[in-house]
C-alpha cells in the first residue's frame, strides 16, 4: 500500500496553532515523526486536523477534571455524545502531560481489519516507538475480537506503561458505557474516566462558553459583538443542543457573522433556532431505542433485550410478555 508522510512547522495565529504542512510518499508504514509530524495510512488514520485545532474550551470542573487527568500518567478513558469535545480533550491531554509527545490518532470506527491486525504485529507499528502518545478514537466501535487483541497486546508489551494512552466511547443511541471495550477499559489498566457532559447537563456553563466563542470571532473576523441581549441569552441557554458544543460553535459562529449591531439580539436567536430545531428533533438521543444492523444478528438480538429491559425498567415478566 502507499503510505504518506505528512509533515510541517507550527504556525502560532489569533487562533490558536496551525501550521505549514509537506506531504510526500513514505516508503515505510505507520511511522510518526516529531512533533505535530503524523503518518497517514490509506485513511485509516484521523487528519492532522485533529493535531492542529484549538485547545478545548473547558470552565468550571470540567477544566479541573481535564487538567488533572493530564497531570496524571494513566490511561484516560473520555467519554461523550457526538460534539461534547472528545477530540479537541484529548489533544490537551497530550498537550498538558510531561513532554509533549506527538499524538497519534486511531479512528476505530473505520479502521480495517486488515490495518488493526498490521497494528498489533507489524515490527513498524507506532505502538513500538517511543516519543508517541495514542488516541484511540471510539474504541466501542472496536469488536469484542479485536477489543480482545489489543488489550492481550497492552498487557504483552506494557502499552500503557510505556506511553500516554488516550481512548474515547462515542455515546449514542447504539453505544453505551456497556460495550465491551468501554467495560474492560474501566475496570483495567488503573483507566481514569473523564466524563463530558451533554450541554444540556451543564446549561450554567453556556454564558462563559458564549462569552469565549465570540472573543474568539471577534479576533478572527474582525467584527465587534458585545454580546447577547437578556432575552437573546436566555434563549441560548434554554435551547436543547443535541449537537453539544459543535451545535453551540456553529451557532455562535452564524450569529456572529450575521450581527450588525454590538448586542445579538432575541429575534436573531430566534430565528436562527428556529432553523435548528427540526435538526435537533431528527437526532435520537443517547439511550433511545436505536438498533445498529450492521452488528451480528446474535449481537442485534442481544441489543433488542437489553433496550425491552430497560424500557421496563429490568421487569423480565413483563418484558417476556
């Protein structure tokens, strides 16, 4: 297969970090050079983009779980629905620990059985090089088989001494802290849980959020919003984000744009989530009957018991009728 090298020099902006990248054919597979410096593999690995973006906007306790989480040398197991930060949380836990190794990110939602077994055997697997933190990205998406081998692996090679070891569980409506991988990481491994919070959870933190969103814009777009009105405020916090923070920013971003005068006003905000709802509407929501059909069929029945239960609240006489 034909690999690519992708490398560059940071670039400090208004926004954070970018930088100036150089892509070339690399005759050898799964190698990670310096920092910022990621291989990339037929797709199977995330974009630099995840390397590359802001730092994650985190008040309150949750910044204080973040950074102690970072401080710490064990495994970090986040978990999170859609759009709650998982990504840009696991950048600063690489950015915050000792030694600011280069990250290398594993989406295990696509990743090919072909490549995860080249991962797991090959003599040029990242896993065997050092100066490299990992980010497995949905590791729930992961089968029980190939959960299996690469936790043997971690205990072979001591994967999660040797290194910084970051794992995300996607949340939704087809995946809970009861996937086998996500079970298996929170009882082995001296795993840390860092728990993100859906939005709605977490309504108090919306102010200070919007308050670093448009400082953010403001820079970027040259613009000069204020602010909210009262009535325009407290519509955002009432608003159910279904889409977390990535609905938030995105929202903010179109308001932003979109203001011609110093203070976003209610109407505005109204209209806009007015166009948002119907979106919001169409999302299941995390533990709402939702099959996946692409698992086994023994898998697919397993999932129609467990969600019979807990709609009837664990009554199996009254599941069975």
């Amino acid at each position: 297969g034909e690999y690519w090298q992708v490398s560059g020099q940071p670039l400090p902006t208004d926004q954070g970090t970018a930088a100036a990248l150089c892509l070339k054919k690399h005759s050898r597979s799964l190698l990670i050079q310096g920092k910022g410096v990621s291989m990339l593999g037929r797709g199977d690995f995330q974009s630099t983009d995840l390397l590359l973006a802001p730092g994650p906007i985190c008040v309150g306790e949750l910044g204080e779980s973040i950074a102690a989480c970072a401080a710490s040398p064990f495994p970090v197991l986040i978990l999170g629905e859609e759009g709650t930060g998982k990504d840009r949380v696991a950048i600063q836990l690489c950015k915050s620990g000792a030694g600011q190794l280069a990250l290398v990110t594993l989406d295990c939602q696509v990743i090919c059985e072909k490549r995860w077994k080249q991962l797991l055997s090959s003599e040029d697997s990242p896993f065997l090089r050092s100066g490299l933190a990992f980010y497995l990205k949905n590791v729930n998406f992961l089968s029980s088989e190939q959960a299996q081998a690469l936790f043997e692996y971690m205990e072979i090679t001591r994967l999660d001494r040797r290194t910084r070891l970051i794992f995300s569980c996607l949340l939704d409506g087809s995946h809970s802290e009861n996937d086998y991988a996500c079970r298996y990481l929170k009882n082995h491994f001296s795993t840390l849980l860092l728990r993100l919070p859906p939005l709605r959870q977490r309504k108090e933190d919306i102010p200070n959020l919007l308050a670093l969103y448009i400082n953010q814009l403001n820079v970027s777009l040259g613009k000069q919003v204020v602010g909210f009105t009262p009535g325009a405020l407290e519509r955002m916090v009432e608003f159910d984000w279904q889409g977390n923070l990535t609905q938030l920013n995105r929202v903010t971003r179109t308001l932003v744009v979109e203001a011609r005068t110093p203070y976003i006003g209610e109407e505005q905000v109204e209209k806009l989530l007015r166009q948002e709802a119907p979106l919001c509407s169409a999302a299941p929501r995390p533990g709402s009957a939702v099959l996946d059909l692409r698992k086994p069929l023994s898998e697919i029945q397993y999932d129609v018991i467990r969600l019979v239960l807990q709609e009837e609240n664990g009554n199996q006489s009254r599941s069975a009728a």
